[in-house]
C-alpha cells in the first residue's frame, strides 16, 4: 500500500468531459492487469466483486481544496465473478457527484466511475471525512474512505448583537464572522446607581456556531431591582482570540405600587375636597340660621 493516499487535482474542462464521458469497461485479463498496474486494495462486497480507488495501491481517497471549489477522482468496482453485476454507489459525509450512480459490471471486467468532491463555499478550514458506498442488487455492500481537507486561514471571530432586558431575562444574539467553529463562553455585568448589582463570571455556552451563523440567545435574570436605573453588559470569548461585547441599559420602575400609591393620594384628594364642600355647605347653613334668629329678635322689640 502507498501512505498517504494520492491527493485530487482540481477539475479542469478536459476532466469535466471526462467525467460526462460514457464509463469505460475494462476487461480483468491478465493483459489488462498488467497494462493498469498492480491492483488497488479493495473493498469486497460478496464472493465476486470488490470497490477500491482506481490507481495503484490507494486504501481510501483524499481531496484538498479551497472552499467553493470542486476535486475530481475515479473509483473502480471490479466484478471478479462468472456472472454480471448491478450496483448503485452513494456518498456520505461531504457532497459527492458520480458520473453514474448505478451501473452493470459484466463477468471479469471493471468499471471506472469519475466523481467530483464538492467544498463548500462557507466551509471553515480543517478536515472532514466520508464514505463512497457500492451496494449490489442482493444488499450487500462494500466502502471506501474519503477524507476532505478544507483549506485557507482560520479565522476566529464574532460579535454580540441586539442586547435587551426583559422581566425575568436578558435576550441577544451571537453571530460567528469568523471561518472556524467556535464555542463561546459569557461574562455578564449590570451596574446600577448604587454599585454593581450583577456579575457572573465567564462560563461556557452549550451552543456550537458555526462560520456565518447567527443565533437568539437568553439569559436568566430572575431577580432584578424594583427601582434603579442599570447598566448591562455583555462580554462573549472564544478560542482563538475571539472577543466582542455589547452595551444596553434599563430602568427599573415598580409601576404598581406607583399607580396605587398615585390612587391612593388621588382618593385622599378627592375626599379633602368632598369634606371642605361640606363644611362650605354646614358653615353657609349656620350662617342663614343665625341671620334669621337676628331677624326675629328685631320683630319682637
């Protein structure tokens, strides 16, 4: 076997009509043998009939690329048997196109099948894996490893959007501007008019985001002051030097137990008033009284 496996060249237009070209049959002659090489280690999938790289000796596959490019490779199935083969081939684990997904191998030949690698154009550089699978018509299957390297810096960083408080928590939002994964840790810390009120040390969040995600995040405050005016800030970290932080601030105010206190002087005010017109009226109701006792006393003498 050769280690490391053979790396994939980016497609040109001679590949691409090469990949769109009808398969090519190869009969597994001892002439034929000789003419390709020594025959890749494979993958057995039943008594007859095998999968494997095409080339020599290559155990699994290996695509590099930038992302938004596309590498292109060939895998073989070799029918070894007496009898045809039929056989459908899928990928798993990163985007795999094959020029043909189910083919007919006849007795003693095989087939070499072109496929294209696709990277995606957000990818974030670093390795991912996959798996070429065969299955034949009786269900029996055989696979062969793909590993794809992303290439291109990495990148960490982010930032801490739309901050607000809320009754009972904190809402805002965490957007990865970087290219790497990252998983983010929280500091939060509120100050109010007479000190701090709030300061919880960085713990690590159970989220991971991914380059160019953005998600809505809360966080808990069951106990917040009934009357001052806050300061709250939000500072968020990552590995690889990411950091950012978000400023917002909020007023606290028991309207409540300000509308009641305000009904409250509103009724006292309102029964001040009821009792000064009815001393207006009992004052007024003397005086008559006393102008008509001096009224009489003027008629009898």
């Amino acid at each position: 076997m050769r280690a490391p496996a053979r790396r994939l060249s980016m497609p040109t237009r001679a590949l691409w009509l090469g990949l769109l070209a009808p398969l090519s049959l190869f009969a597994a002659t001892p002439g034929a043998a000789a003419a390709s090489g020594t025959p890749s280690p494979a993958a057995t999938g039943s008594a007859g009939w095998a999968l494997a790289p095409a080339g020599n000796g290559r155990p699994s596959f290996y695509a590099e690329g930038a992302p938004g490019t596309i590498q292109q490779d060939t895998v073989s199935v070799t029918n070894r048997s007496a009898g045809p083969v039929t056989v459908r081939l899928h990928g798993t684990g990163v985007r795999i196109t094959f020029a043909e997904t189910g083919l007919r191998v006849p007795a003693r030949t095989r087939a070499d099948v072109p496929f294209t690698v696709a990277v995606p154009a957000g990818a974030a550089p670093g390795d991912s894996s996959g798996t070429i699978v065969a299955e034949d018509g009786g269900g029996r299957t055989a696979t062969v490893p793909i590993r794809l390297r992303v290439g291109g810096p990495a990148l960490s960083a982010l930032t801490v959007e739309k901050p607000a408080v809320h009754a009972d928590r904190i809402t805002y939002e965490l957007v990865n501007r970087g290219t790497t994964v990252l998983v983010p840790r929280l500091a939060v810390r509120a100050d109010g008019v007479f000190g701090r009120i709030l300061d919880r040390a960085p713990r690590t969040l159970a989220v991971h985001l991914a380059p160019g995600q953005r998600l809505r995040l809360s966080e808990p405050w069951s106990d917040p002051p009934a009357l001052d005016a806050v300061d709250v800030r939000l500072t968020v970290t990552a590995a690889g030097g990411a950091h950012a932080t978000a400023d917002t601030s909020v007023r606290f105010v028991p309207w409540g137990a300000l509308g009641g206190a305000v009904a409250l002087v509103a009724g006292a005010a309102v029964a001040l008033a009821v009792r000064r017109r009815r001393r207006r009226r009992r004052l007024a109701a003397q005086a008559e009284i006393r102008g008509t006792e001096v009224e009489l006393t003027g008629v009898m003498t």
